[in-house]
C-alpha cells in the first residue's frame, strides 16, 4: 500500500501546538507589517525555542 505525499498528521500536530504557543506568547497580533508576519511565522515553525524563553519580537525591521 502507498501513501500519498503530503502532511503527516504529526506534522499537522507539530503546526498547531506552534500556532498555540505563537499566540499565547503574542506573535499573532498585528500582521499589517511584514516583519510581524515573519516573526509570527518563525514562532510558529520553531516553537520548542520559544517555550525555552528565545525571544522573536523585534527580529524583522
């Protein structure tokens, strides 16, 4: 049997926690600017880091 290509459902697990810790820790507010929406995203995608206390805002310009 083949699988399909695409996300593995522990990848989509992965994806929401990021989304959970990213807006609890408030990088999901104010996406008007490009540097915002760059922070929100890298917070997402590199959650574990931001658990431990990195701090993302003020990253982008």
């Amino acid at each position: 049997m083949r699988r399909s290509g695409g996300i593995s459902m522990i990848g989509i697990i992965y994806i929401l926690i990021g989304i959970a810790v990213a807006g609890f820790r408030g990088y999901l507010l104010g996406w008007n600017v490009i540097g915002n929406v760059l922070e929100g995203l890298l917070a997402v995608l590199v959650w574990p880091v931001v658990l431990l206390g990195v701090d993302l805002h003020g990253l982008f310009p």
